[in-house]
C-alpha cells in the first residue's frame, strides 16, 4: 500500500478558557490536520499542534515542511517501509510536530490495514488510562474551583499545576490552596515551563515539600547545566524533563548529565515511532516516563492514550488528556469521554477517528 499524496488543512478552534503558563499562553488552537491518502483508498489522519514557545514550529512551517519537503519524499512509498519513511523524514532537522503528526497518520493506516488499534499495535496493555488536569496560571481561589469541577464532573484526581512565576508565593499560595480544597487523596505535580532559575527552584521545593508533591518538571532551565543537576539531584521527588528532552539522544544525554530523572513523552512531537524508542530508553535506563499534554485537542488526546494505554510503564502514573475540555468545539465525530477520572482507548481499528466535515468546513482557515 503505497503513499499517494499528503494533504495538510490549518484550523483555528478557540478556547473557552486560555492557558497561560511561564513560557506562553494558547487562546486558540491554531493546527494543522495532517491527512495521509494511499493508493488502497485508507486515509491516516493525526493533529499538528504548532508551539512556536517550545519548537519555533508554525502553522505555516509545519504546512510548509510537509508541502514542500516530506510529501514529495514519502509519495509512492509503501506504508509499512516504516524504517526507510524515518530515515526520510529525519533528513530534515527540527520540526517534531510536522514529523509527529505524520508518523502518527501511518501508524492510523497500518491499524486500519491490519483491523486492529493501534494501542494493540503498540503493546496492547490497558484499554484505558487514569486523567491528571492541567492548571493554568490563574488566582488560588480559581485554580483550586476549577480542579474541584474537574473532580466532580470527571472523577479526575490527579492534577499538574503550572508554576515558574515570581514572586514564587504566587505559585506556592495555589498549590496549598488546592491542597486545602482537594484534601490528600489528591495527587499534585508542578510544571514550571522554565520560568525560575535554580536557586529560586531549590526555595520552592522546599516549601513544596510540606504541601506534598509527586512530580516536578522543567522548574528550571536545563541550559542552566549546574544549577539544574544539582537541583535534580537534592530534588525529593522525580524531576521530569520536557521541553528539554525531546529526542532520543536529548533523553539520554539529560538523563545521564543528571538534568532529570523522568521523562515526559509527548506524542505530538515524538510520534508513536520515536515516543515508543523514548520510552523503552527510559525503561531501560530506569527513568519514569509522564504521558504528556501539547494543548492537544481531541484527536491528540485520542494519540496520547493509545500511546500511554499501550504499555506497562506509560500507563503507570495518569496522562495528562483533558485540556481539550478547554476548547470551544472539536473536529471528531465521536467526542472524547472522560468517565471516573479515566479515558478509555478505542477499541476500533487505527486510531479509530473520524473527522466531522461539516465541523472542519467550518474551522479550516485555507478557503
Ligand atoms: C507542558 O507540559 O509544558 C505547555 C507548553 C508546552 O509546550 O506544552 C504545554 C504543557
Ligand atoms: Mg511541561
């Protein structure tokens, strides 16, 4: 079954409510549908989220780099040369989302070929995850109402909160008020986005300790080389690296540079290809891994738990897979269900998706 043409449509859905956090604030979801056709008539279809905070991606690029570059070089391939498409795509440096988004659109056709999901593909572990919610930056009060709802409507009971402002009272006041409104059955984690220096890290996490948290992430720049290992290595619980470990050389360089002790792995920038190689180096080399969040709408958040769901180590601790509840509208025929604070994989063939048209009709901004 052989590539046949690579079709990309920008779209903009906004928010309801923005997400703000130390690197950048997303109103609108402004990505890129990436469908895949092939000669057999199966079409693959995976969500490009541009960060232009964390990757320098656009909609623009990633339309571009797919136009101009990876279709011309993957038509006419067969959809299971799944080594020889890599070798293709990585001749071009950069742009995980673009590449991400493709590699996830193949593995939708593979399923499809094949009758079976692509968790089933991947490892076939679980048919459902735990939800961790992610907090924007908002006042302790709104913050720890708005976890309270997601509590109470979804059964979600595990939540990252966003940090990295100054003064640090300003993060550390949410995080105790959520552990007053939510009590200790709850599970906190903090993501800084890079927004303190180590030191202001190390005093947070001081303070944090008391209050009870079992992750932290990205407090700190990893360019920050020796204030960052030494942070991680006095950190009391896992350090998880994100942004600053984004590929499978970046992983194993943070992991044995003592720049982290765990991994987010995040499908729309690594794919299922290279999230699955991340993740076994991480198995390998003993780190946990966090299913993370893009700001992924539905059709991501379908892509991270078939992922996550698929193996023992990334089904562990809850994905992050509900700030799509953010989003104005969506573009899937069968929405995404949060039931008691858990997401189930569909059990269809590929992905299992499909697009509304009249809903895409609507958000796609190229007529
Ligand atoms: C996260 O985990 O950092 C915010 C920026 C980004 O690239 O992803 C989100 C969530
Ligand atoms: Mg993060």
């Amino acid at each position: 079954m052989k590539v046949t043409a690579i079709e990309t449509v920008p779209y903009a859905i906004p928010y309801t409510k923005p997400l703000r956090f130390a690197s950048g604030e997303v109103h609108t979801a402004e990505h890129v549908l990436v469908r895949v056709h092939t000669d057999e008539g199966l079409v693959g279809v995976a969500d490009a989220p541009p960060r232009p905070f964390t990757y320098g991606e656009t909609q623009h690029s990633v339309i571009g780099v797919i136009g101009t570059l990876f279709a011309p070089q993957l038509t006419g391939m067969d959809v299971f040369d799944r080594e020889r498409i890599h070798a293709r795509l990585h001749r071009t440096v950069g742009n995980p989302a673009a590449k991400s988004a493709v590699d996830m659109a193949l593995w939708d056709i593979a399923g499809q070929a094949l009758g079976l999901s692509v968790t089933r593909l991947l490892g076939g572990w679980s048919d459902r995850m735990r939800v961790a919610h992610m907090l924007g930056f908002d006042a302790p009060e709104r913050m720890a109402a708005e976890a309270e709802r997601m509590r109470d409507t979804y059964g979600i009971t595990t939540f990252k909160v966003k940090v990295g402002r100054r003064p640090l009272r300003l993060d550390l006041d949410v995080c105790r008020a959520l552990r007053e409104a939510l009590g200790d059955e709850a599970e906190l984690y903090v993501d800084g986005n890079r927004g303190w220096t180590a030191s202001e890290s190390a005093a947070a996490l001081r303070e944090l300790d008391g209050i009870g948290i079992t992750l932290a992430e990205e407090l700190c720049p990893a360019d920050d080389v020796l204030g960052r290992r030494r942070l991680v290595r006095d950190c009391p619980v896992p350090f998880v690296a994100d942004e600053s470990a984004t590929t499978p050389g970046e992983v194993t360089r943070s992991l044995l540079d003592g720049s982290a002790t765990a991994i987010s792995v995040k499908t729309a920038r690594t794919g299922f290809t290279h999230s699955q190689r991340i993740l076994f180096q991480c198995e390998g080399m003993g780190a946990e891994v966090v299913m993370g969040n893009q700001i992924d709408g539905q059709l991501g958040t379908v892509c991270t738990v078939a992922f996550g769901a698929a193996h023992a180590s990334s089904a562990r601790r809850a994905g992050e897979l509900s700030n799509f509840l953010d989003m104005s509208d969506d573009l899937l025929t069968e929405p995404v269900a949060l039931t008691d604070g858990t997401l189930a994989v569909r059990d269809l063939p590929g992905l299992g998706v499909a697009i509304d048209p009249g809903k895409l009709d609507r958000y796609r901004q190229d007529r």
